[in-house]
C-alpha cells in the first residue's frame, strides 16, 4: 500500500494512505480536529476536506480559529442563499456570489424585486436546508457538460462565466449541495463540507445591480447577508449595523446642514455652509502640517492631452475610468484621475540636484473619476473628489529616513483624530517591473523604516503594486469597523517613462525614485469617515459650528452680539440663535445640531460680562467669564482635545 508524508505546522509528520481525503489528516491527529474541520491548506492552497492527498506535502487543517476560515465559512453560507432562492424560485438565475469583508453577497436574475417578506421566507429555507446536513461536494465535468447543462437549465449567464473562465480546460469544477437538483453552481471553491456546519447567518438587505457591475449589462438584484461562527458574533455584528445606520454619513450629513446631492452631478456632493467650513477645515489643517514637513503645495491643471495619459499608461489601461472630452481644436483631452502624472511634468520642468533631494509636492486639486452609477454611496465612492495627495522625489539612500519620517507624520495626524490604526507592507507580486535585487533592496527599506518607527505591521505576500512596493494603512473607527485610507508607495516605474532626473554629487545624471503617499485618501471620503466614527459629534478643534449664543430675552440680544463678535474675532466659528422661542427649546435644537458649547445669556451675564456654559457633552458647567470661557475653548482647540 502507497503511503504519502504531510508535514503539519508544528514541524511533525504522519503518513496517510495515498489518495486519502485531506480530513484523514485531521482524523489522524484526533476526533476533535476532525470534528472542528472545514477545509485544509495543501502546500498553499485551501482545498475541500475531500481533496485527494497523492504526495508528500505540508497540511494545515483549517478551523474556526484559521484566518481563512470565516471568507470560507461566507463563500458556502452565500452558496446556501442561492439554493434556497432556487427552490423557492425556480425560474430565477443565478450570477456570482462573493464572500466581501463583512459577509457575502448573491446576484440574481428575477422576475420581480425581492420584498422583505421574500428575505424572510429565502432564510427561513436557508435554516431548514443546514438543519438537514447536506453536503456540499466538488465534482470535475467536461466543459462541454457543463455548458450543455446549464444552458439546458436557462442559466445563459453560467454558461458565460464558463466560457470566460475555463477557456481552453478540458474539466470544470462545480459544487453540489447535496446533488444537482438542489443547487449546482460553477465554482472552484472550496467550501465547508456540509451545510450543518453554517450556523450563524442573517440576510440583511436587497439592492440594484448589473451583471458584471457594468449599467449596459442585464440588471438583477443583490442579496447581502452575513455569518459568523456564533450567534453571539451574528448579534454583536447586527447591533454594530444598526449602530452604523444612526451614524450613516448621508444621514448625518443631511441633519447637520453638511452637504447635499442632486441627480444632475451623480458622485459629486454639493457642500453647504457648514460642510465647506469642515471641508476647509481639514484642507487647512493639512496643510499645515505638510508645510511643517517640508512640503511644497502644488497646483496642475485638471484637463490634459491624451499624450500625457498615454505616456503615463493610463490611457490604454484606465480609460474607460476617465471623463474623456475634447478640445476647441478636436484634441482628445482627458479629465485628471490622479495627480501623479502632472507632478512629474511639474518636477520635470526644472533641473534639480541632489543638494534639493528630496523634494516634496503635496496638491489638493479636484480628481474627477468615471466610476458606474451603481457603485456611487455618498461620499465614500464618488466621481469628484479631492485627495490630500503627495509624491516625494528621493534619492535611493533616502528611501528608509524618508519612509519613517511619512510614518511618524501619520501616526502624528491619525493620533489628533482618535483614530486606531494597523499597517500592512505589500511585497512583490508575480507580475512586476524592473529587477529583482531592486524590490529586495526597496521592500528592505521599507522594513526598516518601519521598525525605526516603531510601527506595527504584517506582511501582505505579492500585493505590490507592479512598479513597486507599499505600505497600506487601515483605519478603525468607534463601532470598529475598518477603512483603508493612507499609503506609502515606491514606483521605480514613473520616472523611467517620464525621463526625470537629477544631477547627483558625481555630476552625472541619476534617476529619482517617487514616493506617492496619501494619508487621508480622498478628503470627500475622510470626511465621511469623520462624520460616522464620531456620529456627527465633531470634537471642537473640527466642529463647524463651535459655540452657539443664545439670549434669553430680546433685551439681551445686543450683549448675545457682543459675545458672538468677541469669539468670532479670536477665531472661534460662533452662530447667534435670536429666534423668538424659549431658550430650552433653543437648547435642544443646539443639541440636535451637535454643537460643542450652549452660550445662556441673560441679565447677570451681561452685567458681569460672563456666558452660561452648555456642554453638549457634560451637560450644564455654569457661568464663566467670557475672557476665561474664550481662553479655555482656545486652549481645547490647540491642544485638539477629542472630549
């Protein structure tokens, strides 16, 4: 008898037959592993617990525990839905069904939407269907087979992904659960090997959707649900989403007076009063902290001649993502959906020495993206925006100092928002430019700054971009949720094509190597984040409306000027409520608003020159000198105190 040998991770080995299925691997070690198995890793891949093993190779069972596990766990638990919408509706067709980061989703072909009650009745199916235990089993077909199969069964858009995705294969792969007549879908997998192990799962919400996520294409409708290993989990998750819905930026956003959309700029917010302060806010703000980091602030044109684009390589590879429009003179121009490519026309336009290196631009010019009308929310995927965007041109010496300064200047600036963070240093992926021995020494470089930084990081295996690698940078906000927002990135690529050069200490001409960073993203987007993490509730130093006065009385409205002029001339953004309404009524629609001080005044307020102090948080402080209530909110202000 055939015995092949796998390695587990803690270096130790067993001997199974040859062929056995990889849950005789955990069946090998003991009956609780086996029990708790959902899928095993061979080498470096995830495969089914049925995966034959037919030689020596290291194996990993994955569990609960396995990082893996829980996309795994939502892949199968999305199969799931599609088989209970394919028994509850026969004549449905199914499209893709993608684990995403926080569950999963399935597109469908439908005669009519899908009503609350539909949502209701498919995961009632979907509980009855992993209450029977069935499995979930890989099969290899002909792909002729499969074609015929599945345009038998009216599925034209299964047969499509085949024809795109096997082309050339002789077998495809496709999962049953339990057997053909209850679900088929073309998949490679893996899954969990039964529906008995999905336990956990709710379907949340329905939206719109194309196939392919392309508006030309047929339409369909999504179904969104999560999973988790426990209902405790499940819970916890369904009370974070309704906390997200009271936080939702569109809707805080609406409340507060912030900003507004109108179906004639799809992707484009219009900002009110109050949000343009914000807005500028956070603009001002970082620029200041750019111009203390040794940044120039740039500005370049927003329209340019296809050649650019050509020679940047955007042409032939992100058109179809710009705004295209042409000149008096028939030019073919395209809107700018970065800043990079201008910057470099902006640094070639000088000769520079290594005596100026690095050099710094930082540029907040409008972005104009042609993204599809069904993936625009709010301010989070829009098609104007504006990023707080940054190159730094830099000696190949200079890579790990000017790295590290990047890194403390983001921890410096996520640290004055509140925001926890956690870094991710993407390596080289298998289709790279330029020469080996250059990414080893760049991704060292990167490594070294990071530990000078003290920065915490994992390593993302072969997620570099083609011209180099970087560092990623995912923000955690109030109710936990992640956003990706900052990156540190090294393109050796750019200055090849755009010939930019230096003159070095020898006298001969070296290329630069770019760093392209950003650290809020987009500001649109910044600002949504912003707005939910802390629920609308800005901490002074961001607040748009920092103070508001409110007279008791009419004969107190001239001193209620008097205040509003005197904290407005110090800097402070004061409003003056001098409607005719009772002045606890003016309190709690201050509250409404937000607003970080209530100012009472009343009689002995004037005669004092004091303020009655309202803390929207702290509720009421009691009277104060004006000087000294200006003073302290100053202080609050400089010291960007975040309660």
């Amino acid at each position: 008898m055939n015995h092949v040998t796998v390695t587990l991770p803690d270096g130790s080995t067993k001997q199974v037959e040859s062929g056995a299925p990889a849950k005789a691997v955990a069946e090998a070690i003991s009956p609780r592993l086996a029990d708790a198995a959902l899928a095993a890793v061979v080498g470096d891949r995830m495969v089914d617990l049925g995966y034959p093993l037919t030689q020596d190779a290291p194996v990993r069972i994955v569990t609960n525990k396995s990082p893996e596990a829980l996309e795994l766990y939502r892949h199968s638990t999305a199969h799931l839905l599609a088989a209970a919408v394919t028994n509850l509706f026969p004549r449905v067709q199914c499209g893709i069904g993608p684990p995403i980061d926080d569950g999963f989703f399935y597109d469908f072909v439908v005669e009519r939407p899908f009503v609350p009650e539909d949502l209701q009745a498919i995961e009632a199916k979907m509980k009855e269907l992993a209450s029977q235990d069935l499995p979930y089993q890989r099969q290899m077909w002909p792909r002729q087979e499969a074609i015929d199969f599945f345009t038998k069964r009216g599925e034209p858009l299964k047969v499509q992904l085949i024809e795109e995705k096997a082309a050339g294969q002789a077998e495809v792969s496709v999962y049953t659960i339990k057997d053909k007549d209850t679900f088929v879908d073309f998949c490679v997998g893996p899954h969990v090997p039964s529906t008995s192990k999905l336990k956990a799962f709710k379907l949340t919400t329905t939206s719109n959707a194309y196939w392919k996520g392309d508006a030309k294409n047929q339409p369909m409708q999504r179904v969104y649900g999560t999973a988790f290993f426990s209902q405790k989990e499940l819970d916890e998750h369904l009370t974070r989403l309704e906390e997200a819905k009271k936080r939702d930026h569109r809707k805080v956003g609406r409340e507060l007076g912030l900003f507004t959309f109108h179906p004639w700029a799809p992707g484009a917010g219009f900002w009110l009063g109050k949000g343009t302060t914000l807005y500028n806010t956070l603009a001002d703000y970082m620029r200041g902290r750019l111009n203390s980091a040794g940044y120039d602030e740039v500005k370049t044109p927003i329209v340019y001649n296809k050649a650019l684009w050509e020679l940047s390589g955007h042409w032939s590879h992100y058109r179809e993502n710009m705004f295209l429009v042409q000149s008096a003179d028939g030019d073919e121009m395209g809107l700018k959906a970065m800043n990079c490519p201008g910057q470099y026309l902006l640094f070639a336009s000088e000769k520079h020495s290594y005596k100026e290196m690095p050099i710094r631009y930082a540029e907040q010019t409008p972005l104009h993206r042609n993204e599809a009308s069904g993936v625009l929310a709010g301010l989070t995927r829009v098609r104007q925006f504006s990023q707080d965007d940054g190159h730094c041109f830099v000696m190949e010496d200079q890579i790990a100092s000017e790295v590290e300064a990047l890194l403390r200047l983001i921890q410096g600036i996520y640290a004055d928002f509140g925001l926890s963070y956690s870094a991710k240093l993407s390596t080289r992926p298998e289709k790279f430019i330029g020469e080996v021995a250059t990414w080893d020494h760049a991704e060292a470089s990167l490594k070294q700054a990071l530990e000078k930084a003290g920065q915490d990081y994992w390593i993302n295996a072969g997620d570099g971009a083609f011209y180099g690698p970087k560092i990623d940078f995912d923000i955690t906000d109030a109710i936990g949720r992640k956003w990706q927002c900052g990156t540190i990135q090294l393109d050796y690529v750019a200055p090849e094509r755009f010939q930019l050069e230096y003159v070095g200490a020898d006298n001969a001409v070296h290329r630069p190597i770019v760093i392209h960073r950003a650290i809020f993203g987009s500001l649109e987007r910044f600002i949504a984040i912003l707005i939910e993490h802390f629920a609308g509730a800005f901490p002074l130093w961001l607040a748009p409306v920092q103070a508001i006065v409110l007279p008791i009385a009419d004969r107190h409205q001239d001193y209620a000027r008097d205040v509003v002029a005197t904290l407005e001339a110090a800097g402070l953004k004061v409003e003056l409520d001098d409607r005719q309404e009772k002045v606890n009524y003016k309190i709690r629609e201050a509250q409404l608003q937000k607003i970080p001080y209530m100012l009472v005044v009343g009689d002995r307020e004037a005669a004092d020159r004091a303020v009655a102090v309202r803390s929207r948080a702290k509720g009421d402080l009691g009277a104060r000198a004006l000087d000294q209530f200006l003073s302290d909110a100053l202080a609050e202000v400089r010291s960007k105190a975040l309660s």
